[in-house]
C-alpha cells in the first residue's frame, strides 16, 4: 500500500499496487521484482507518497473464526514492516464472508504488528519452517519466550496484533473535525465541539450503522480509561457480560486509567463533558433513529438500546430517555417491518424486566395477538407468558405465592384467565394458544390438564367456559405437539420436517396415548352431552398412537380370538363371506409385511417397539397359516447379525418366526408330489441359517443376564425352537426316501451346550416364575416348557435316551440339602414318567441304555455321600424296575461295596434312602426269583384274556344260570382285539407311552416313528389351540 504518513501518525492509503504472486488457500507466494517495485517507489516518491503498508485478502473458504491471522501470514507481514523500517507500517486484511442471505461480505480490518515481533523477528527468534501438523494460531518460537508471567515456545498470533481505527476519506468536515469515530480529545477539551460532533456522528450512524456503534463504544470504553476494542463483524455476536469481564480483567492487571478523578489540566472538564456528550446524544436521537424513515435505522436503534438496558447499571442514567421513548418503543411493536416490531417487543420486555412500564400502557401489544405476521404473534406469545403467565418480571406476586407459582396448575389458571377474553370466539382462543404454546411447559402438562378436566384437583374450579377453553386448550396442544398446524399459514405450503422433528412428534403421541389411555374413557363419559367440549374430545384419537394399546392390554388372547375367527370364515364359510375373509387374509399379510419393513428400519435408528409388535402378529397369524415372508427372512437374519445388543423379546419373536417359515417350507414340500431341487436347497439355506442363529444364543448367560427376566425367556425360546426344529428335521423321519437330505443330527459339542442351557432354566426358583406369571406367553417360556421339549427329544429318539439325566439331575438337585417336599416329588414324577417310556419289547430293545441310565444315576448319587444318596430313591429306582434279574442282582452288589469301610450310623438320616433302595433291589430280585420258580411263566406287560372263560370264574359263586354261560361272541371278539392291542403295545415306539397330557399335546403320530416322512408345523409348547 501506497500513501502518506501525517506528523500525528496517522496513515492515509492512496494506492495499491499488486506484484506478481501465487496463492493457495493458506499460503500467499510473492514473487517480487526489484525492478517493477523500484519503478513503483520512485512513481510514488514523485506523487509524494511512499510504501506504507501490505494488504492482502483472506477467501470466503478460510475458516478464521479461532484467529485472526494465521501464523504464515504472521510471518510474511512482519517481514514486511521490518523491512520498511517505518514505525506506523500498517498491514491490512480484506475478509470475505458468506451474509445470512447467501451473498458475500466484505469486512476491512487493519493491524500494526507490535514492536515485539517487530524485534524478535529481526533477532530470528522465529521458526520459519511450518509444517502441515502446526496449529495454525500459534507461531513457534525458537528460544523459551515470557507470555503471561510463564516461559513458552508457541504464542498466540493475536498477542502480536495491535488494532488500527480505520478513517473514512469521504468524512472530513470544514472545520477539520474526524467525524468518523468520536475522539476521546472531543471528550478532553473545553467541550464547545461536543454538540457539532454528536451530529456528525448521528449522520455516520444513519449512512452506516455498524462501524458508527463500534466508534462510539470505543469511545465509551476509553472515557473509562479502558483500552478496548470490539471488531465490527462481531458486534452483533459480543455478549455483554463478556464486555464486562474483560473490562474488570483489565481493572485488575492496573491497565485501567481513572480519568474522572484525574488533577491533569487536559482532563478538567471531563466529568462535566462526559455528561454533555451524552445528553447531546439523547436530543440528536429524539427525532433520529427510532423515528428514522429506514427500516434498517430504527432496528439497528432497537438493538443498540437492547445493549444498554441489558447492562443493570445503565437503567438509572436511562430513565430520562425511557420516560420520553416509552411510548415510541410499544409503537414500533406494530411496526410495518416485521423485523423491527419483533425487536421493539424484545425491548418492551427489557422495559418490563426494570418495571419502567404500567400495565396500562400495554393494552396495544395484547391486540397483536391476533395479529397475521406470525413472527410478531409469537413475540408477543412469549411476552405475555413471561410477563402474565410466568410472572417472571413481577418479583413480588411470584414471591408472594411460594413454590407453587411456577406448576402447571398455576400457569394454567393464568392462561384459562386470558382465555375468558376470547370465551366468545372459539378462533381467536386457537390463535392465543397458538402464540404462547411454544414457551408454556404447562400446555404439553397432558396429566395435569386432564386431571383439572375431571376435577380431580379439589383446590382447582373450572366454571363452564374455563372448562369448554381448557377443551380447547388440549385438542389445539395435541395438535400442535404432533406437528399439526392450528392457524391457518399465510403461504399455504406443505409443511416439511427433518428426521429429529419427527422424532419429537411421534415421541409426543407416545406421551399423549400414554397419558389418554386409562383418562380418556372418563372425559368422553364425563362431557357426552355437551355440545361444546365433545367433538375435540372425540377428535384427539386421531392424533394418538392407538399401536401403544396393543402393548398396554396385552393382546395375546385377541389376537389368537382374531385369527381363529378369520380363518374360520376362510376355511368353513361360503360364498361372499369367504371371498371376504380372504381379502381381508391378503390385505392383512400384505399390511404386515409392509409394516415390518419399515419398523426394521425404526429399529436400526433405535426405536424396537413397532417391530416387537408387528413381530408378534406375524408370530400369531404364522401359528395358524403359512405367510408369504420369503422376502422378509434374510432382513430377519441382518437384524439379529447387526444388532446383537437387540432386545431380548425382539430377537425371540425373530427366531419364532423364522422357525415358523422354516415348518411351514418343510410342511410344502413334503406334502408336495413333485419337490424342485431349489426348493430343496432354499429351505436347507433357510434351516441352517436357523440353527446358525440359534446356536449364537446357546452359550451360557451370565449372572447379569440371568437377572434380567427377559433374557431368562429368550433362553427358553432358543432351547424350545431347537429341540422342536431337530425332532423336524430328525434323520428316521426321511431316511429311506426322495428327501434323504433334509435329515439332520446336532453334533455332540452343540448338545452339550443345549443341555447346559435347559439345567440353567430348569433351575430357576418358583419366586422368579410366580412373578412372571401375569406376563404375555409366559406359559411358552416357563420350565416346563422347558422340560418338556427336552423331553420330546428323548422320547422320538432325535437323541440318546442317556441325555435323560440331563433332565434328572438337574430337576432334582439341591444344593446344600437332601432332596425334601416338592423338589423330591417333581423328580419322582419326572422318573417315573420317563421311565414309563420303557415298556414291553422296549425293555429289552433298550436294556442297555437303560443300565447305562442306572449305572450314571448310582454314581451321581454316590457324589459326596450321602449328601446326594436321595436321587437313588428319587430317580434310579424307576429305571431299575425296568431291568431284568440278573442286571438287578449286577447293580445291588455293585451298589453294596460302595459302603465296605464305611460307617454309616454316623449319619443314619442321611443313609436312610441308600438302605432303602437296597431294600427294593432285594425285593424286587426275590419277586423275580418267585415268578420264574412258578409253573406257569407268564407274559411281559398285560395278561391276555382266556376265551370261553365261565360266568361262575369270573363273576362269583352265586351268580344264575345265564351268568354261568360262556362270554359272548362278542366278548370273544374283544379279548382277540386287546391281545391284538397287546401285541402291537410290545412293538410301539417309545414315544406312544408317554402318559403325560403335556407331552401328548405334541401330537407325535404313530406314522412319525415308522418312518414315513409325513409331517406339519410343530408349535412351540404354550401356542397350541
């Protein structure tokens, strides 16, 4: 830069010249010529003038909000000033920045670099080599440097700039006066220039508002004896407690001067002039800027004010200006720029804040209420419920009520009061609850409104017209906490709203159905008859989320009741009935599906309650039907992969339903006369995938876990689908035919863990299941559920009937104790039930198995002895009845030299049940012994009937003569049909002697076990109707 250098210092630019350069965003290259920029010197030494500063421009891309020039640019402009050698070099820097409007704002600041950089760039303290990782608002140091009292190597750029004040050329008066700042030499003089000052400067402040502001507050600053100075393009962002600060800051290090107290000559008049300027000030602005014909010019008065009254210890000295401009500001609420009267409604507030103004005066701003320009509307709503509502302005009313003048009741009372206003015109009572619903937390108070509607507060009366207003206070409040518009929008476009708005509203119909779900009922029975309240009563179900009510009522039962009455029409109706029911079949899993798809995508964002509940209608419909969820499995499968952490219950439902689509597949294809071979490799992709799920969830829970109910029944789940998928899938079901593939075996290392997890849950107390009973399928997830699909496993010989013990041991284990009360008898009832599975010919088909059951048993029981002694009495006995005499003579001797040096009158209570099995080992050794001596050998199993069997024999001595007939040939028939059953008995499959109505309930047909490959969908225990 190109200029002159007056005797007082000042710099003024008169040109510029640019050499040859290249530039990235962060680094500016000059590539000087001595030559051209001897040439330019000696042009300008002809004019007068010579080098007097650098000037460069930062790009609109830079982001320099944490300094102000960065430490390359440090560098290159102390360089510069060194190398000119004159004291007052100035560096300038252009900024380009984006406005709010999207354009771009040219911002001018200038800079002297300090006489310290100036010396220790001479001295080469700097580090002239930045690399990219340096931070670019320190510059590095080569030597340890003193900053703030401690040593360091990086200073902050900004402790090397001094601020230059920038002057206008086209401001210069006749009489020679600066008008472009106020100078604190105006201030220290005689004061005969302070009125033709404030003038100019009022003329300054109307062409350019900004840089008039930050004059006249530098100005200020320095009266107090405070250097100090705000930079133009943040004026607008300062915060005047951190003004203060700064100031006190100031105070504090001694770098504040005492003007006003000051015995210099120059500083006589001071005081007196400093009162002057002011006062001189408030006359110019009478018929200035409030009044001022620009837009521009009155907001920026307005905010100018704003700053002023902001400051406490302003309001004093202003109360001249605020008696004279009160009414001005409140007229400038309804002024014709929406802009201003939003500020000027801001400035009441403050006015109101200091109690400068009656409540008398405000009559014209509660008209605004009503009023188009929504911006002005929402103003004046938050005016009024800070000032009428809050009473935030009003120390002593709010004091005066004590901590209740901040509930809902309080600030709802208050608003029922402005409401009366309005009573007559419903629209205008929408408008006001429109304008003040944003900052009043009482409107979105959904309990407390409902419970001043029922009368249910004693301390809280509601006359007709409040209550009809407090009506229409809630519907209009549903409305707006949903997103609803409730006045109509001047524009009349579709409102648009991002992800986090929508997430607002859908957790605020949560609140109101919340709230709503057990209230509603009453505030329809209760205002029914009235005209005037009911139709928003009835119309706030719109805006709720009906969906929670599936959750709350626990719909289970109405679920199965809906499906059952469907299919029913489907399947056993005619004509239009059936069409319909199948429509509304298509359109109900059509739904469904489209439902689940979108709540998958809820569910990756968080949100796991409209999966879980459309999960569980899929699961219902599914337990009756086959449903078209191809599409939808493998979204199954990524929702249980991606989400581990998923909740319990959901990643139940997902594997029900995967189970359920893999049974009804299988079900297809066996019924099937002609199967694909992709058919066949879909449902093995589909049942492998299963398992692998399946098998994920098998490792043991931990003790968190196991506290957590839900993962107790998510364990459950895993056992149950598992054991019901391997009796699906069981080799004997399909060896021999077309579908040979589909037979599947776990390995031994995933039975292992399955056992583990069914003694874990068979394990757990009656407290924990009694609390659970109330809950939704838990009779799918209890132990015996449990129990008795591990129990199936061994029954349909899918695996080894020695995993019996699994059962066993587990049902009848007590830690510390002996076996006593009910745990004693479960475990006799489960023996005896299992072992009733052996019966005629499976004896001996299985006599193995059953010694390797008793001989496990012995052993379990032999365990710390006698602490366990009570399983042999418990369990192995029922087993040992089913063994033949020699095998029973093997197990009482091996059980005998147990105890050889052993004394067991020690203990006598705890050897009890070991004599007592020997007891019946003897006996029932004897008992065979018996029979076999005997001249007659009898059957196994039931005693068939003797045809021809005399009356007399059978009935007794004294029976008549038609007694004494033969039986009937009738009766002949049915002996031959029971010696048939008999005969059949000794061959049937293990799994057609189980007694228990549980076990029977799983339906295994007689074809299953004889190896026809016929099968359908197996429900899980506690699902079937």
């Amino acid at each position: 830069m190109y200029g002159t250098v007056s005797e007082e210092g000042k710099v003024e630019v008169n040109f510029i010249y640019e050499p040859p350069q290249q530039g990235t965003e962060e680094i500016l290259m000059l590539l000087r010529d001595p030559h051209e920029e001897n040439l330019v010197d000696a042009i300008a030494a002809g004019l007068g003038m010579r080098r007097v500063g650098f000037i460069f421009t930062q790009t609109i891309t830079q982001d320099k909000k944490d300094y102000t020039l960065s430490n390359r640019e440090v560098l290159q402009a102390a360089e510069l000033h060194a190398e000119s050698e004159l004291k007052e070099w100035v560096t300038a820097v252009v900024k380009l920045e984006v406005n709010e409007d999207g354009g771009a704002d040219v911002h001018f600041e200038a800079f002297q670099m300090s006489d310290t950089c100036i010396k220790l760039f001479k001295e080469k303290w700097f580090e002239t080599e930045i690399g990219e990782d340096m931070d670019p608002k320190l510059s590095k140091m080569n030597k340890d440097v003193v900053v703030g009292g401690k040593d360091v190597r990086e200073v902050d750029n900004d402790f090397f700039l001094a601020v230059v004040k920038i002057l206008d050329h086209a401001l210069h008066n006749d009489d020679g006066i600066d008008a472009s700042f106020i100078s604190l030499e105006v201030i220290k003089g005689n004061g005969k220039q302070i009125p033709h000052v404030v003038k100019l400067w009022v003329e300054h402040y109307e062409k350019d508002p900004k840089p008039a502001m930050v004059e006249l507050l530098t100005m200020l600053f320095e009266a107090c004896g405070a250097k100090f100075y705000i930079k133009e393009e943040l004026l607008d962002e300062t915060d005047v407690d951190d003004v203060v600060v700064a100031l006190v800051n100031l105070a504090r290090k001694g770098e504040v001067e005492d003007y006003q107290s000051s015995k210099r000559k120059d500083f006589k008049n001071f005081k007196e002039n400093i009162v002057s300027f002011w006062d001189n000030l408030v006359v110019e602005c009478q018929n200035g800027p409030l009044f001022d014909k620009s837009a521009g010019v009155r907001k920026a008065s307005i905010l100018a004010l704003q700053n002023l009254y902001d400051v406490d210890d302003n309001v004093p000295t202003l109360s001249l200006f605020t008696e004279r401009f009160s009414n001005r500001m409140i007229e400038l609420a309804d002024d014709i720029d929406v802009s201003v009267a939003v500020c000027a409604i801001g400035l009441v507030k403050q006015l109101l804040r200091h109690q400068l103004l009656p409540d008398d005066d405000l009559g014209p701003l509660y008209d605004l209420l009503i009023d188009d320009p929504a911006d002005i509307r929402l103003a004046i709503g938050e005016l009024v419920y800070d000032h009428l509502i809050a009473q935030k302005f009003n120390s002593s009313q709010s004091g005066s009520r004590g901590n209740d003048s901040g509930s809902s009741e309080v600030h709802l009372g208050r608003m029922l009061q402005i409401l009366r206003e309005f009573s007559t015109d419903p629209i205008l009572c929408i408008y006001v609850i429109d304008d003040v619903w944003e900052y009043m937390k009482a409107m979105k108070d959904w309990k407390c409104i409902i419970s001043m509607l029922l009368d249910e507060n004693p301390l809280v009366e509601l006359n007709d017209d409040d209550a009809a207003n407090l009506v229409r206070l809630l519907f209009a409040s549903v409305r707006k906490a949903v997103g609803e518009r409730i006045v109509p929008a001047s524009d009349n476009r579709k409102q648009y709203y991002n992800k986090a708005q929508k997430e607002i509203f859908e957790n605020n119909r949560r609140d109101v159905t919340i709230a709503m779900m057990k209230n509603y009922p009453l505030l329809l029975r209760k205002f029914m008859a009235d005209q005037a309240k009911v139709p928003s009563l009835v119309e706030i179900i719109v805006y709720m989320n009906l969906e929670l009510y599936s959750l709350k009522r626990q719909e289970q039962e109405a679920l199965r009741s809906c499906v059952k009455a469907i299919k029913f029409c489907s399947t056993e109706s005619q004509g239009e009935l059936k069409d319909f029911a199948d429509n509304i079949l298509k359109n109900l899993e059509d739904e469904l599906i489209a439902k689940l798809r979108s709540a998958m995508k809820e569910a990756a964002d968080g949100d796991e309650y409209s999966l879980l509940v459309n999960l569980k209608r899929l699961y219902e419909l599914q337990l009756s039907r086959a449903v078209p969820i191809e599409s939808l499995y493998d979204d199954f499968v990524r929702n249980l992969h991606n989400f581990r952490n998923v909740d319990d219950e959901v990643a139940s439902f997902l594997l029900l339903n995967m189970y359920l689509h893999v049974a009804w597949s299988l079900q297809s294809i066996v019924n099937s006369e002609t199967v694909s071979k992709g058919r066949l490799v879909s449902l093995l992709s589909k049942r492998n995938i299963l398992f692998e799920e399946l098998e994920y969830f098998l490792l043991t829970p931990s003790e968190e876990e196991r506290a957590n109910k839900y993962a107790n029944h998510l364990v459950c789940r895993v056992c149950i689908i598992l054991a019901e998928t391997w009796c699906l899938f069981r080799q004997t079901n399909f060896s021999s035919t077309k579908l040979e593939n589909l037979g599947y075996c776990p390995d031994s290392s995933v039975l292992s863990k399955f056992w583990r997890l069914c003694e874990q849950q068979l394990n757990i107390s009656d407290e924990t299941e009694h609390e659970d009973s109330s809950k939704e399928y838990i009779e799918e997830t209890n132990r015996d559920a449990v129990m008795i699909a591990a129990a199936k496993l061994v029954a349909s010989d899918t695996v080894t009937k020695a995993h019996h013990w699994h059962l066993e041991e587990e049902l009848c284990r007590s830690d510390d104790r002996a076996f006593t009360g009910k745990s004693f008898q479960e475990c006799k009832d489960l023996a005896a039930r299992l072992s009733g599975t052996f019966m005629g010919a499976a004896r001996n088909k299985h006599r193995e198995e059953i010694l390797k059951i008793v001989k496990e048993g012995i052993e379990y029981a032999f365990i710390e002895a006698p602490k366990q002694l009570s399983f042999l009495e418990s369990a192995v006995l029922y087993f040992v009845s089913k063994l033949p005499t020699p095998d029973v003579l093997e197990i009482l001797k091996d059980v005998q030299s147990r105890i050889e040096n052993v004394n067991t009158d020690e203990d006598p209570s705890g050897w009890r049940p070991y004599y007592t099995f020997v007891d019946n080992l003897r006996e029932k050794y004897a008992k065979n012994e018996d029979e076999k001596e005997g001249t007659a050998v009898r059957r196994r199993g039931r005693p068939r009937k003797q045809q021809n069997i005399e009356g007399k024999r059978l009935f007794g001595e004294h029976g008549s003569s038609e007694e004494e007939d033969s039986i009937s040939g009738s009766d002949q028939e049915d002996a031959r049909e029971e010696e048939k059953q008999n005969e059949e008995e000794e061959e049937a499959p293990l799994i057609h002697s189980l007694k228990a109505s549980k076990l029977r309930s799983f339906k295994v047909s007689r074809d299953e076990n004889k190896g026809q490959a016929r099968t359908g969908v197996s429900k899980t225990s506690g699902a079937s109707n």
